[in-house]
C-alpha cells in the first residue's frame, strides 16, 4: 500500500501515461486511414491495370493469367468495414475504452 504522500506522485504518474497512450492511439488512427488510403489507390491500379491486360490478352488471342486476388480487395473491403465502425483491425492491449 501507498504512504500518503507516495499518493500524488503515482496519480500524476497515471495521469501522464494515460494522456501518452491516448496520443499513441491517436497516431495509430492516423496511420491506418493513411494506410487504408493507399491500400484502395493500389487496388484501383491493380484492378486498371487487369483490364488492361485482359483486354490486350484477349487481343492477342492468349490466355489472361494475372488474377486479381480475393485477398487484394478482401483486406481494402476489411479495413474499410473497420474504418466505418470506428474500429482497428487488432485490439490495442493498452486501449482506452
């Protein structure tokens, strides 16, 4: 248990850290909108460039093999349903509720 005078200095403590990892959750929202930003700009490259490709393939008279991935839409379509909610994709251990 505390002294009395012990007191003070671990609310301010508390205090301080709980305004430190606050911060740290503000930095972690920023960075994945930036991240879910450029994850839906690549995707649109991607899925651009596959008709391109389809197109110029079928063209050709050859086979069209690019493949746009389930998991390249999967995880825009992911972080953009977390995003809506307000969410994260992982539980912070340190997250203020």
């Amino acid at each position: 248990m505390l002294r009395a005078d012990q007191l003070p200095e671990y609310e301010r403590l508390r205090a301080l850290a709980r305004s430190e990892l606050e911060r740290v959750d503000r930095e972690i929202d920023a960075e994945l909108g930036r991240a879910r930003t450029k994850l839906r700009e690549l995707t649109e490259e991607k899925r651009a460039l596959k008709q391109i490709y389809d197109g110029a393939s079928k063209r050709l008279g050859l086979s069209s093999r690019a493949v746009l991935s389930q998991s390249d839409t999967a995880l825009v379509d992911y972080l953009g349903r977390l995003a809506k909610h307000g969410r994260r994709p992982t539980s912070h251990p340190y997250a203020l509720e």
